[in-house]
C-alpha cells in the first residue's frame, strides 16, 4: 500500500535520474553506431565535465551563497556550458590519442578496448591527483524548493531543470541526427563506411565530431549530475555503466533507444530501490544489464543508428 502512496513521487524521483543516464547513454551509442565498438572511457569524459562545470559555477558563487533569481539560472547556464566544452574537450582528446591512431593502423578491436580502458585509468587518477580523493559540492543554486505538485509528487526546481535540459538535449540531438547533412553523414558511416567514402564523406571529420557531440552531452550531464549530488574522481563509474546498461536496454547504436533506455531504467531502479532497499539500485541495474543481455542483446528498438530516422 505504501508503494501505490508513493508511485508518483517514485515515478517523478524515476524519470528525473533516468533523464541523466539517457544524456551519458547518447555518447555510448553514437559512438557505437559509427565505429561498433563501446567507448570504455566515456565516463571519465562525463567526470571530467562535471568538474569543469562545477568549479565554473562556484567560482561565480560569492562565498558559497545561494543566488536568486536570474542569477541561479544564469550560474546553471554557465555551468553546463562549461561542462559541456570540457566534456567536448576531453572527447576529442581521447579520439586523437587512444582511437585514430588505432584505427589508421587497422589495429584489431581488443586494441581499441584496450587503449580506451588506459586511457579511463589515466584520466581517474590524474583527476583524483589533481581534484583531490574527497567528494566536492557545490551550494544550493535554487532558493526556491517546491515548484509545482503533479498527482500528489512534488518536483522542485532542480528537478525541473533536468528535466528540461535533458529533453531539449535529447530533441536537439535527435533532429541533428534525423534531418541535417551532419545526421546524414553519421547515419552513413554507421550503415557503411566504405560505401559512404565513395560518396564523398569526410569519415575521420565524421567520427571526431560525434566524439564531441557525446562528450558535450556527457559534460554537460556530468554538471547535472554534480548540481544534484557530489562530484569525485571515481564517479563516472557507476552514472557509466548505468548509462551503457540503458544504451543496451533501449537497442546499443540506436539514438532513441538510449533514451527509451534511460528512461525505463531510471523507472526500474527508482520502484525497485523503493519495493527492496535503497541500496539494492546499483544491484538493480547490473541486474537489468544481464538479463538484457541475455533475453534480448539487441535491445528494445534494436536497430543500429544508421538504419534509425
């Protein structure tokens, strides 16, 4: 009885989490769709814009104050572009160093997931070394709390940020991919990269600008993700497999499965931690993962992106 009590407050709590593992779970399946192999050190990108963002947005926080206002939406703003550039940043970064020289080489796909989990190793001690091992916050930056109350949940203003950043991110994306000569490219590559050379697409400038594309997601989902909880140099790990098991769930390679994915699992964790215990979601969601893959490794949608739109 208390679940059906609390299933909206479950629900919005759900949706609001799972709108963060959509945003990192784009980055996963972009990349997938385009070189068909998973990018291991995407969740140190999301770390690594999570700091920037943070540091970004405190530093324009006078004293650790609680802004108001236009000021709070203006410090959000800064900090997700902040974050973002420098998940973008450190995206290309890693394509530069641990996958084109790889892939020119035509080095096997045990190569390039051996270079991108060096590659994550090496950016979560340099961060560790450099952000310190203690887990950062940063204040408040909504004064106000509760917004609104739907069917009895309330959703506050940070809440509601997210959830608004979140779906223009998804929807920005989505139409990039189905309907700009950009979205082309990339649907081409992912369908057939040689045929797509032959008609004159650029491959290497394709690859490193979807690079980018999932790193300012995933920058900007890591400051999200910072704003509402702490930031540490080990938290990309788990928001990361959390966002691959959703990238699975929906269908890997298949833009619109990561955000069916991340939504459903958000859900699956949010009644599951509820129904069990609060320690029991990152169980939840491991658990998702395998039986995934095991019943249906292609996923919900199951179509790769250049076959999506």
């Amino acid at each position: 009885m208390d679940f059906v009590h609390q299933f909206w407050q479950l629900t919005v709590d759900g949706l609001m989490s799972g709108s963060l593992y959509a945003v990192i779970a784009l980055g996963y399946t972009l990349v997938y769709g385009v070189l068909q192999l998973i990018n291991f050190a995407h969740s140190e990108v999301f770390m690594l814009g999570a700091f920037g963002g943070l540091f970004a947005a405190r530093g324009l926080m006078d004293g650790g104050d609680t802004p108001s206002g236009l000021a709070s939406v203006g410090i959000v703003a800064v900090g997700l572009g902040v974050g973002a550039m420098v998940g973008a940043l450190a995206a290309f970064t890693l394509e530069r160093v641990a996958y084109r020289p790889l892939r020119r080489r035509g080095a096997p796909r045990l190569a390039f997931l051996i270079s991108a989990i060096g590659a994550s190793l090496f950016a979560v001690n340099l961060a560790g070394k450099e952000f310190g091992r203690n887990n950062v916050s940063m204040p408040e930056p909504f004064t106000n709390g509760e917004v609104f109350k739907i069917f009895g949940a309330s959703v506050n203003t940070k809440t509601l940020v997210i959830f608004v950043v979140a779906a223009a991110m998804l929807l920005i994306l989505d139409t990039l991919v189905a309907r700009t000569r950009l979205g082309q490219s990339i649907r081409a590559v992912a369908q057939d990269s040689d045929t797509a050379v032959m008609m004159g697409v650029n491959v290497d400038r394709v690859i490193v600008l979807t690079f980018i594309i999932g790193g300012l997601l995933a920058g900007a989902g890591g400051f999200l993700y910072a704003m509402t909880f702490t930031a540490s140099f080990t938290m990309g790990f788990i928001p990361g497999v959390k966002a691959f098991t959703a990238a699975v769930l929906g269908g890997i390679g298949n833009v619109r499965g990561a955000m069916l994915g991340g939504v459903l699992l958000g859900l699956i964790e949010s009644y599951g931690g509820y129904i069990f215990q609060a320690s029991y979601k990152n169980v939840i969601a491991f658990l998702v993962l395998v039986l995934i893959l095991m019943i249906r490794p292609q996923g919900l949608l199951g179509e790769r992106l250049g076959r999506a739109a």
